[in-house]
C-alpha cells in the first residue's frame, strides 16, 4: 500500500494535480527504460474508462467515485462472461428437452450449437494469441494466454455483426500487461483502500476488458471489411480503415506536395502499409513494447478531437522521416521502406545541439479548438533533449504537424530526420552495467544505453580504432550550455559549485516522498522542457505585444532560476542511489524549489492558454 500511495504521489506531483496537465505529461521526455507511474490508470482516465474529472480534487472522494465507476464495468463484464462462455453439460441433467441438450443435436437453438461455434472462434484466438509478442516472455504465461483468449471471446461474442479479427490480440495485449503490472493486492485497510480497489489484482481480467472495450470504440471502423452477401454487381464501396489511408496520404500531399505526388506515382496504394499502421497503432513497427506504450500515452492522452485522431499525423511524421528514401529509390526499395520501417534515429549530442527547433516553422491557426488548449503545454523542446527518446520525438514532431499543417513545417521535420540520420548513434549493447562505487567519480558514470556514433567513425578512425569498445557516451561538448545535459544529472566536469543556497524548508506534504535519481531525472527534464517551450512562446507574445505576455516572461526567468537550483541540489543527491542523512537539507531545499518551479509554470499555463475557438476544418 505504501508503494501505491508513493506512485499516486508521483503522478499527482509531475500532473500539477491538473487533468489538463495529466494529458500534456504523455508529451514529457522521460529517459528510456524508467518505469511510468500507474500508466494503466492513465489510460483508463484518457479512454475514459474512469471519470478524469475527479483528477486532482480530494483524494477520498476521487478515489470513491472511479470505485463505483470501476465495480460498474467490472460487473457488466462478469455478467457478459457467465452469458458468453459456458459449458452446457452443466444445465444438460434434468433438462425437459433432451434431443435439444444433447452434445450432437443439429438444433441451432441448442446451446452446444453455439458452444461449437464458439469452440472453433477459440482456436482462431488462440493461434493468434500464442504468437503475441513472442519476445516478450509475460506472454508465454499460460494464464496471460487464457486472459487474453477470454476477453477477446467475450468481445466478439458481445459484437457478433464484427467478430473477431487479427490484429486485435496486439491492440489488448499491451492493455493487459499494463493493467496487470499496475494491479495490487486490496486487502487491509488505510486511506489508499479505495485506491487499490481501483486496481485490485482480482479484476485484472475486468479492467483490461473495459479498456479495450474503450480502444476499440475508437478504432472499430478500421477493423470492417466488405460484406460478402454483396451482389457482384454492386457498387464498390470504400472501406473506413481504406478511407482513412487515403485521408493520411491527401494530408502528406497537404504539407509535402512533392513526396505525396511521388508515392502517388509509383502507384503505391496507401493501403498496403497503412492497414497495419492503423489496427495496430504502429505496435509492428516499433521493435521495443516499451516504445509502443510511449507512442499509445501521447495517442490516448491526446484531447485535440479526442484520442487516437494524431494516428494521421504521426503516419504523415514516419513518412517525412523516410522522405529521402522514397523520393529516390525506385518502386520495390520504396515498397519494401513502408512496408519494413527502418528504426528511427537515435541523434548524437551534437546533432541534437545543431537541430532546428519546432518554432521556427510558420504557425498556422490551431486547426482544432482544444488543439489550442492543449499546445502551449506540450514540451515541444523537447525535442532536443538527449533523454528524449526517438518515439517521444515523434509524438512531439506530430502533434505540431498536426496544430501547423504547413510546407514549412513538413520541410523543418524532414531536415530533422536528414540531420539525425547523419549523426546517429548505433545502439550496441543494451545490458545495464553493475553499479558504480561509491569512490567512482561523477563524470565516469555511464548513461544507457550504451552507444557509438556512426556519422564520426570515418572522421575519427585512428582514435575510435582504439576505443572500439566503447563503455560510455561521448563526453558532452563543452561548446553550449545544452551539452551540460547531456546526460542527466551527471555533469561532465564532476561536482558541481553549489551557489545561491538557500535555508532548508519543511517539503510540502504531497512531495514529502524521496524520489530515486531516475525518478528525479525524468520530473526534471519534463519541468525543463516545459520551461524552454514556455520561453520561447512567452517572447513570441511579447514581440506581438500581447496581453500578459511580460508578465508571462517573468514568471518565465523565476522558473528558470529556481530550477537551476533544483539541478545542482539533484546532481548532488544522484552521486549515490541511496539518499545519505547529511543531504536532507538537500533534498527539502529541492523539493521546495520544485514546488516554487511548479507553481510558475502553472500561473504561464493560464496566461498562455488562448479562448477556445470552433473548428472549421475537417482535419
């Protein structure tokens, strides 16, 4: 229990205890491999499975209400269950109409009928269901498996006119792992009962149904295919997940005339590639589960037009990223492209530092009323953060794509994706090394994982001759401030000169708990990020001479100078993992600056946040 109500901290503390921000922290960077507090109720909140109203109001009584809100659904799902998966032996004794009961009967009101039936769409399931993420050893589990049998049953027995299609074991399998992840034992009492009873372990089954249920309420269209009882004579009719492809393609013609007119003219239908990038929300094309879970919280959270509508500009943002390829390989190296991703870069330091930043682009008028609600408080720099991972720079490179739909900021992102390709590091080994000694200096630490740039291999041959096992990243460069990091909170030059100390104060109450150097590192470079893409909308404002925008400004430069206490107090406490008893004060005087950080970024998030405007557009 004292490990739940930790996490609830957490997530209360990086969400500002907003539902607005609760959405904008799917956008954050945060460092690869960190675990993500409660994801699995993250995304109940977004799909709307749990009222995400009650985020940030008392404890008690948000707790009370997703209870009755999750016994609901949990006792919809148990009666569809004992109605859809039943044996009929059970009923067979003492039944009045034996031929009717019996297991052979060709009645088709006779309940081994439908058990046949239901029998033979089982083995369908299953065949799928053994070959779900075969990397991943959760899914091997036998009970995993009948989990994952049994709801996918119970739905398309509920949904008979759709049924079960492939594809959708890969939409419930990363619902299941989270839920499951997440669930705890409810036993006992305390102030967080309620809480654990949202995420009991018993109902693991129920809540990972109400959550595809959810998902597939949005993407159910995508999974119709044409009637076979249509006459040959009929008119052929577009399917919606057809419909959907070639609205992705008239919208890469939007903001990329020329690639647009080029897979047009190799007469690549953009259903070939597209089907699978829609019914399984990129989940094949990503190589790590971990990325897939990324990628779905900025697709679930994404509140422009409701969940999963940035699934159109992130297949455009995956097209720009291969924009070279396609407009000079021919059809079969084009093909073989879309239908076979290359992995997204992974930028070096110094390509990051050189990386044109998303506001350079001409803005255009935010496309969707709650677009313009959300976009100030999407970290868009973001993007040159070294902690950001390449899936995380996708998001972000979308959802602007998506709130400027223009030539110039399709052409920003393709130079991007030109400029990390050239200098990009080669992942080579992935195995996290034995912790360092308490004697280790600073700068030794190793980040993870482990690479080797690729662009300077051939500029620097005889010295990477004699480093060809490389343990670290490069060192940062000393030539901007950004490289200082580079690798967070580990600065290059050691122990950093603590300035501007303050007294230690008490830590407010829902920050009381001590954070690990990860879980620091990733409240940090979400707070900076915010505070970059902040600054820089704060001095557009301020060049227009808009209302606020002074102000906004200075709230701006105080948050900046409390975080760059907040910095120097984590670089000292990440020096070992656990927190020493001398560094107590650090950690208040931290936890304090925190807060100070945080109440400045709440008051530019109001000043930043334009009206809300009505759409007019049908993107």
């Amino acid at each position: 229990m004292d490990k739940l109500q930790a996490k609830w901290a957490d997530l209360k503390r990086l969400a500002l205890m907003s539902p607005s921000h609760l959405r904008a922290l799917a956008f954050a960077p945060q460092p690869a491999g960190a675990a993500v507090p409660l994801r699995s109720l993250r995304w109940r909140l977004w799909l709307d499975a749990l009222p995400i109203e009650q985020f940030g109001e008392d404890d008690d009584a948000c707790w009370r209400v997703w209870s009755v809100a999750a016994e609901s659904e949990r006792r919809t799902y148990a009666g569809l269950k004992a109605q859809f998966v039943v044996d009929p032996s059970a009923g067979a004794e003492g039944a009045a109409d034996v031929q009717r009961m019996h297991p052979l009967s060709l009645d088709e009101d006779s309940p081994w009928s439908q058990f046949h039936r239901d029998q033979e769409l089982r083995r369908t399931i299953q065949q799928d269901v053994a070959r779900t993420f075969p990397d991943e050893a959760y899914f091997g589990a036998a009970r995993v498996q009948r989990l994952l049998a049994d709801v996918l049953l119970v739905y398309a027995r509920m949904h008979s006119a759709l049924g079960y299609r492939q594809g959708m074991h890969e939409l419930l399998a990363p619902l299941l792992m989270a839920v499951d992840r997440d669930a705890v034992d409810c036993v006992g009492g305390g102030s967080g009962c309620r809480l654990a009873s949202v995420l009991d372990r018993r109902f693991v089954e129920h809540d990972a149904f109400a959550l595809f249920g959810r998902l597939m309420r949005l993407c159910a269209a995508w999974y119709q295919v044409p009637s076979l009882a249509s006459p040959p004579a009929a008119p052929r009719v577009q399917t919606p997940i057809v419909a959907q492809c070639h609205l992705m393609l008239d919208k890469l013609a939007l903001v990329d005339p020329r690639l647009g007119e080029r897979l047009r003219g190799l007469d690549i239908e953009p259903q070939l590639f597209g089907i699978r990038w829609y019914r399984l929300l990129f989940s094949r094309e990503l190589a790590r589960l971990d990325d897939v879970c990324a990628l779905w919280d900025v697709l679930f959270a994404d509140s422009a037009a409701g969940p999963l509508r940035l699934v159109d500009w992130v297949a455009v943002v995956v097209l720009l990223a291969n924009r070279r390829r396609l407009l000079h390989g021919d059809y079969e190296e084009c093909l073989t492209t879309l239908l076979h991703l290359p992995p997204l870069p992974l930028p070096a330091p110094e390509a990051l530092e050189r990386t044109p930043p998303l506001q350079q682009a001409g803005a255009a008028p935010p496309l969707l009323a709650d677009a313009a609600v959300l976009a100030p408080k999407i970290p868009y720099a973001a993007l040159a953060l070294p902690a950001t991972t390449p899936v995380q720079r996708l998001a972000l490179q979308a959802a602007y794509l998506r709130s400027r739909p223009t030539v110039e900021a399709a052409a920003l992102i393709a130079r991007q994706y030109e400029l990390w390709e050239e200098e990009a590091w080669d992942v080579v080994d992935d195995v996290v090394p034995p912790p360092p000694a308490k004697s280790r200096p600073l700068a030794q630490v190793s980040p993870l994982p482990v690479a080797v740039p690729q662009a300077r291999k051939a500029r620097a041959q005889g010295a990477a001759q004699q480093q060809t096992h490389s343990s670290s990243l490069p060192s940062p460069s000393p030539r901007s401030p950004r490289s200082t990091f580079a690798s967070p909170p580990v600065h290059a030059g050691g122990a950093v000169p603590l300035t501007d100390r303050r007294a230690a104060q008490p830590a407010p109450e829902f920050y009381g708990a001590v954070r690990s150097p990860g879980e620091a590192a990733m409240a940090l470079g979400s707070a900076t990020a915010q505070v970059a893409s902040m600054a820089a909308q704060c001095l557009d404002m301020a060049a227009d001479g808009a209302d606020g925008g002074r102000r906004a400004v200075e709230d701006v430069a105080a948050a900046l100078h409390a975080l760059a206490r907040v910095w120097q107090d984590e670089v000292v406490r990440s020096a070992d993992g656990r927190l020493p008893a001398a560094a107590a004060a650090t950690a208040a005087t931290a936890e304090a600056d925190l807060r100070e950080v945080l109440c400045h970024l709440d008051r530019v998030h109001v000043r930043l946040s334009p009206p809300a405007q009505p759409d007019h557009s049908g993107f």
